[in-house]
C-alpha cells in the first residue's frame, strides 16, 4: 500500500463496508495517513456514528501495552475543542481507537482557499491554545501539531490525533518533500503531508520534549494561517530542517495588516530556544482573546499605527518574570499617558517564592500608586511578606515580617500593615525599619483596611465577630459593626474613600449568604448593597467584587446603598472560596488590577497495588477527601464541581458508570468516612461557621448533627460503630485528635493533643491501634497509639500523611511526601516496633503545586482509590492588568 511506503510503517489490508471490529461496523474509508487508516464507522451499541483508526501493525507486546496506558490517559481529555477519543480495542489482531466523529473542513484545506483573516486566526488560534493547555495541564503532549490535525467544524475547531505521535513513538518522519493524495481525515478529500515543517528544534535534534514543543509548531500553524505560506521553507527536508535549526522565520508580507501583538506573539512562539518561547498554552489562549477583544472595540493597533497607539499593543504579552522587559515595563509605569490606552494584561512571576494563600486571609494588596505589590510567601519553607516593584524583576523579604499574613497599605503607601503572632502590626514600606505593635488581635488573625488615621480589622473565625476600629499609633479597638440575629460574623471591610463609610461582608450562621453592607463609622445603621457576593475592594465610585468566578465592577452611590449601573466584567477564573467570601484580587487607586486565578483540575480514580489505573471515577471536580464502602462496592467522595461554589459529597457504584449526589444542602461538605455498617456517611459540613460534623443515611432522612464545636474534620471509626474519631483544629492552636461516642449522649474527650499539629486518626481493624499523622518535634510522619496503653511508635521516616488500614490490620499504608504510595508491613516478631516500609509507587506527571486530596485501600486490599488535583498554569504567580479603566472594559 502507498500508505505503508510513505510511513514506513506495515497495515492490515484495507477494512470493507459492514466488516466488524467488535461493536463497531465499517461504513467507508475516510482518511489515511503514518499514523494509521482512519473510517466512518457505526456503534451498534449505541447507534452512533464513530470514527475508527486502525493503527499500524507489528508494534510489539511492550509497545502495546504503553500504548494502552496512554490511550487511556488520552481518553480522558474532555475539552470541545479536542476530538474525543471514546474507546480502544483489538479484534483479530488490528489494534484500533474509536474517536468522534465529526463533520467539516481541515485547517490545511481551508488555507489552502486562502489566508484565513485576523478575525478567524484570533478565534480558531484561541480555541486551539485552550485544546493545547487543557492537555498539558494533564501532562499530554500533542507533538505533531499541524494544520492537517485540526478540523473546522460548525461549532469551531477540533484538535485530532492528540498524543498519537508520542503513542506511536518511534516513528520515522515522513519526508516533507512528498505529498499524499488521501482522503482527508474524518470527513472530506484533502492532502496529509509530513510533520517535519512543523517540527521543533529540539525535536528534529532528538531532544527530550516536554509541552513547549507544541508552542513551536503552533507559532508554524497561525504564521501559515496569516499568511498562506510557511515561516521555514525550502526545496527539501534536508533544506526545511535547516532553516527550523538555523534560520529567522520570514518577515511577514509588506502590506498584511497584522497587530504588532500578534506578530509578538507568533515570533515569541517560534523563538529556537524553549526558555525564550511562551511557556503556556493557556496564555497564548489568553493574549488571543485579548487581542480579539480589543478589535472589538475599534482600539486595535496595527503594524503601521503610529509609535504612541502602538504601546499597549507591544506590551500586550510581555510575562514579568526574569527580569523580562523590565525598562518597557517602567517606563509605561514612569510615563503619564497622554490619551485613553489599552488595557494592558502581564503576568508576574514571584519564583522563587511561592505564594501562601489561605481561605479567610489576603494574599497581597498593590500600593496606591500602583507600583508596588507585597504578598504573603514563603521560601524554603520560612514564611514571610515580599515586596516587590512591577517595574523590577526581584522580590525583597521584609525583615521582621516571618509568619505574617494579610497584608495591606496605608493610604500615603508610606507604610505596610500586616497581622502576625496574635497582634497587628505596621512596617515602613521602605523596609528600614522594625515591625511596631498597634494592638493585640485573635491569634487566628485578621485582614484590615487602612483609613485616614485609624485601621479597620475583622479577626478570623475564632476571634471577635465585629469590624474593630483602632487608630494608627495604636490604642484600644472599638467595634463599629453590631452583629445582628442570624448573622456568624462580619469580615472584609474595606474604606470608601473621602467618606465616613466602609463596605463589610456579613457572614450568616446557618446559610451560605453572604451580604455585602455599606456602614458609617459614626453610626450603626448599615445599608444592604448587594447578595451572594465575594468581599468587595471600593476605588473612588467604584465596588470591585467576584461573582461567579469572575471580576467585575459597578459604580455605587454609597449613600443611598444601591448601584449605578450594571456590572463590567474584568476577569476570569478568580481564585476564591464563595463559602468565606474570601477572592484574590486587588485594586490601585489609579486602577491597576492584580489578581490571582484558580484553573485547578482533580481526578478520582482506581489503581492497582502497583498504580497501574484501572478505572478513571471522575476528571470533573476537585477533590476534598474520598473513602471506600466497607464492602468495597462504592466509593464517596467530596468534590467541588466547576458549576457549584462549594464541594458536595458524591457516590461512585464500582459496578457502574456515572455518580449519585448524597447531599442537597447549599453548603461546604468535606472528608465523608462510612459508618462501619455502611448505611450512613459522616463528613464535615460548614454553612455559616467552619465545618461541623454530622451524619447523613443513605436511605435519606434529616442530617443529623453529631457535635456542636467547630473546624472538624472525620477521621474513622471504632469497629462497633459507637466511636468516631476526628480532627479537631482549635481556633489559633495546632490541630488536636479527639473522638465521640455516638451513644446519644455525644460525650467528646481530647486523644492526642500536643505543641504541634495531629491529624487524620484512622484505628485499626481490631480496635488497638490509633494510627494519625503528626507534625511533632521529632519529626512530622506517621504514627500509631496504643489505645490500652503505652507509648506512641514512629512508623514514617521521613514525613507522610492520609494513613490507611489494611482490612487484616497487618499492613498500613500511607503516602509519602513526594507523592509516593508507602506500604508499612508489621515485623516478623508481630511487633510494630520494627515495622519494614516498602515504597509500591509514585504518582506520576505531579509537578509543584499539584496535590493528593484522596486516598484509601479497597477492603479487599487489591486497589487504592486516588484523588489528584493539579494547579493550573500560572495560578501560583500573579496577573496584572494596567490601563484598567472602566470606559474600556
């Protein structure tokens, strides 16, 4: 076959109509190409039509079973601009996937008609970079990227073939020079061509590739889609492969009317070095919608603009990391403008810090002048503030701020206040002095706002339930707020400048609302502004807020406690926790925006003992704790869905697809833990005030209310069913283990209390042992309690967390801090003294920042039951917007 000459690969002989492969019947040939045969086919199960892709033969068992591996991780790419790819098999022999079937055009035989115009590069390049990122935020790289591998259809684009060249790996490349006549792939007649005009650097030097090399080729594909030809040409492979290594890309046609971002963005892709190309498909997506945006408004500016209109255009994608562009950067900074600008959208990197964010506390505020950010971090373990100049590459510790959180700044930007160690504090901004006392506070903390001589503060949960006024120098708080019936606590107040007014979140006690109130200092009678709302940052007239997930704001009239006018949309994927009202955003009196997003994505799934996944549960939520039945027939799980605005428990049946909500309160539901007999589930439940626990029968029913304090998390139970041990977090001290007797009378009594914190207490099958995690000064790990007496045993050497019993009670296993599953195994001599520890696997593709937020052994002791969550791209840095103002929003 010409097939198997170009590829170098073997196939079997073409399949005919109504042939069956498995389920699926034959319809007709619809493309073919070196990654395989591909045809219409019929689901018969589903009366579905599918495409089918026979893929070559003679690949070898270890090829085969790699293959099956991936595919399966493959498979669980959901994304609308991805082709779907729904099932693999083998039938006599022919290994093939079944895909979605999909109707339309190739990109490379639309271009073929043509350059595509600006518009429709903005909108297909987007939505290719969003298909891009959503796989290598899952550790997937497409890795022959090209034109011929995206199809255009009614709905928009569709990436195909996502992950076949690394599947199919090793695979000669097709020589460039020669063209095949094939059907075209999926649907219509088009021409398949070879990968290596579309290849990296490092890929045709036969470097290792990791995501980058995606960037490289797609930076190929928009310059073709622009201009209908290739930045890298010549009259052979040999040829074209020297102008990838060796050669600029070719300028763009004099006379195409390109927007200097966009040609930025292109040669920025194509830059020969990795470390010098964008670093993420997610901000390419990104710096194309912006740019479409702004062409929306008629404020576009092009290759022939004059130098002044086109400065928001140049600074558009330039990434404040590394000390990148740093004099452009001040000079935007430094320079008045003359006339209306673009918004400008940066990102700013803080790494080596990494930023340490909390629920009920600021991450970072901006100073006044919009110059300057100070954050929360921490480095090599030590958490401190950070200060650092937009203008400037490098963050400076500020010396005497060493467990301090919530920043934020005085009105004159003069000076920093900050809570730490039970007291508030200010700081001269110029790090030249020592941190001065203002007054005592919780020790759980507070955030504040700083006002003409005086500082408002809300403490955390556990403090005073009130908005706190005390002045500058120092002096005793008084209460503004009064806390009204029905209402937990009132929080995030912030100042409405050149007034006696503040806006405050009040937090209710026994719902989810959360209401945003106008106060006066000099009186209490506050006026109700605005439902279900994050906490609220006031700039002139302005109420910046986060509802939704994304940043928007509304003129208000303070006075009369209503708004102007609608709300503006600003940005997206906020992160925030709707339950605290909490949302990482702030907002400089000249309207500069920093903020930080939360595209975090988490999977539940099924492993053998060896972490070989046997079944993917769920990829659609992130995950807060997970447990099996006792019967091992169902899994619970705590999930924050994207749609939801807080995570709820969910049922998994291991002998079905699809899942079941046990719970339908509005509330924040965490940690579920099965009654020994199976009939009811435990789990931390919070709807005004911090989790509580309580018990939900599966037969349904009323929630019932097991304990009264708050911040507990369920841990396990005692074998008969009458205990249940938890965590316990009291407000301002470590973390303690406590356990309950669920015989009506719901008598509590401390277990395991120390200076340091104890968690997740899980007792053993015969009820002897009480194995937890600790943070103790001999070491954080793992650890077993006697309960008949006696001292307490290390079983981890080196850290670990979330232990779990083997249903025999001989084993333990727990994972270890570098993401390793970890098997304790009693000794010969029956003792747990001298325990042996067998490391079983690492959870693969984890990076920085990602997180095991599930884990269980099956009662039969054969699987384990994994919940990952993995940070996305650029959520530990934080984004910038200039030029922010509202008429050009």
């Amino acid at each position: 076959m010409l097939a198997q000459l170009r590829s170098g690969y073997a196939f079997p002989m073409p399949l005919t109509p109504k042939q069956r492969l498995g389920p699926y019947a034959i319809v007709e040939m619809a493309g073919a190409g070196g990654m395989g045969e591909v045809y219409r086919a019929l689901d018969t199960r589903l009366d579905r039509t599918v495409a089918i892709k026979v893929l070559p033969a003679g690949t070898g068992a270890a090829a085969s079973a790699r293959f099956e591996r991936e595919a399966r991780a493959i498979s669980q790419l959901s994304h609308p601009h991805i082709c779907r790819l729904f099932d693999l098999g083998t039938d006599e022999g022919i290994e093939f996937l079944v895909m979605e079937y999909l109707e339309g055009q190739t990109l490379a035989e639309r271009i073929r008609s043509g350059p595509l115009s600006i518009r429709e590069v903005l909108r297909y390049g987007s939505e290719i970079a969003d298909a891009l990122g959503h796989a290598h935020r899952r550790g997937i790289t497409h890795r022959d990227l090209k034109p011929g591998n995206v199809m255009i259809t009614a709905e928009g684009t569709k990436l195909l073939d996502f992950g076949l060249a690394k599947l199919l790996e090793p695979a000669p490349p097709v020589d460039s020079s020669e063209t095949l006549k094939l059907p075209d792939a999926l649907t219509e007649q088009g021409t398949v061509v070879g990968t290596t005009l579309y290849m990296s650097p490092e890929q045709i030097e036969g470097k290792p590739l990791d995501h980058r090399t995606d960037i490289f080729s797609f930076g190929i594909v928009l310059y073709e889609m622009l201009t209908g030809a290739r930045p890298f040409e010549g009259p052979s492979r040999a040829a074209i492969t020297a102008s990838i290594l060796k050669s600029d890309p070719r300028p763009f046609p004099v006379g195409l009317a390109v927007p200097a971002a966009l040609q930025h963005l292109i040669t920025t892709a194509l830059e020969k070095d990795p470390e010098r190309r964008w670093q993420t498909a997610h901000d390419l997506a990104l710096q194309l919608r912006w740019i479409n945006g702004a062409l929306s408004g008629e404020l576009a500016a092009t290759a022939v603009a004059p130098r002044r209109k086109r400065a928001g255009w140049l600074l558009l994608p330039l990434v404040l990391a590394g000390g990148v562009a740093m004099g452009w950067m001040a000079g935007l900074l430094r320079e008045p403008p003359q006339e209306a600008q673009l918004p400008v959208h940066l990102r700013m990197s803080v790494a080596p810090v990494s930023l340490r964010s909390h629920v009920e506390a600021l991450t970072f505020a901006i100073s006044p002048e919009g110059r300057r950010v100070v954050f929360a971090g921490f480095e090599k373990g030590v958490p401190a503030l950070y200060l650092r100049s937009l203008d400037s590459a490098q963050a400076h510790t500020i010396a005497g701020t060493e467990g301090g959180a919530s920043p934020f700044w005085s009105p004159d930007g003069r000076w920093i206040g900050f809570t730490a160690r039970g007291k508030l504090w200010k700081i001269l901004a110029d790090r030249s002095g020592t941190p001065i006392a203002i007054c005592d506070v919780s020790v759980t903390g507070t955030v504040a706002a700083w006002g003409d001589g005086f500082i408002l503060f809300a403490e955390r949960p556990g403090g005073r339930p009130e908005i706190h006024r005390v002045s500058e120098d120092g002096g005793t708080p008084s209460a503004v707020t009064k806390v009204q019936p029905g209402e937990y606590r009132h929080t995030w107040p912030q100042l409405v400048p050149g007034s006696k007014r503040f806006v405050y979140l009040a937090v209710a006690f026994e719902k989810m609302g959360r209401t945003l109130f106008v106060g006066r200092l000099d009186a209490i009678d506050p006026k109700r502004l605005l439902e279900e709302t994050s906490r609220a940052r006031v700039v002139g007239d302005r109420v910046y807020y986060v509802r939704d997930g994304s940043l928007v704001v509304q003129r208000a009239d303070f006075a009369e406690g209503r708004f102007l006018d609608e709300p503006r949309r600003l940005a997206d994927q906020l992160a925030r926790a709707y339950w605290t009202g909490s949302a990482e955003f702030d907002v400089a009196a000249n309207g500069t925006i920093i903020y930080r997003t939360q595209t975090s994505t988490g999977r539940l799934f099924i492993t053998d003992l060896g972490g070989k996944e046997r079944r993917a549960l769920d990829d659609s939520g992130v995950g807060y704790g997970g447990r099996f039945s006792p019967d091992g027939a169902r899994v619970a799980a705590g999930l924050l869905m994207p749609s939801d605005m807080t995570p709820s428990i969910w049922l998994y049946d291991m002998h079905r697809t699809g899942r079941d909500r046990l719970t339908s309160e509005r509330a924040l539901e965490v940690q579920p833990v099965w009654s020994p007999d199976g009939r009811s589930i435990v789990y931390g439940q919070a709807i005004g005030s911090p989790p509580t626990l309580v018990r939900q029968l599966l037969a349904g029913g009323e929630i019932e209310v097991l304990t009264r304090s708050v911040f507990q998390l369920a841990g396990n139970f005692s074998p008969d069913g009458m205990t249940l041990y938890y965590t316990q977090s009291p407000p301002g001290r470590p973390a303690e283990i406590h356990k309950v007797v669920l015989d009506g009378t719901q008598r509590s009594e401390p277990v395991v209390t120390s200076s340091f914190d104890n968690g997740d207490p899980q007792l053993s099958p015969d009820g002897k042992w009480l194995a937890f995690a600790s943070g103790s000064a001999d070491g954080s790990g793992i650890y077993l309690l006697p309960l008949g007496g006696g001292e307490r045993i290390r079983i981890s050497e080196k850290g670990g967390y979330m232990p779990r019993w083997s249903q025999s009670g001989n084993e333990l296993y727990f994972m270890g801090p570098d993401m390793t599953v970890i098997m304790a195994k009693r000794g010969a001599s029956g003792r747990w003294s001298d325990a042996t520890l067998t490391t079983l696997f690492k959870i693969p593709n984890l990076r920085r920042g990602d997180s095991i937020t599930a884990f269980d052994v099956s009662p039969s002791g054969d699987t384990f039951l994994i919940g990952e969550t993995r940070a996305g791209e650029g959520d530990g840095d934080i984004q910038v917007i200039l030029n922010a103002d509202l008429k050009t929003q």
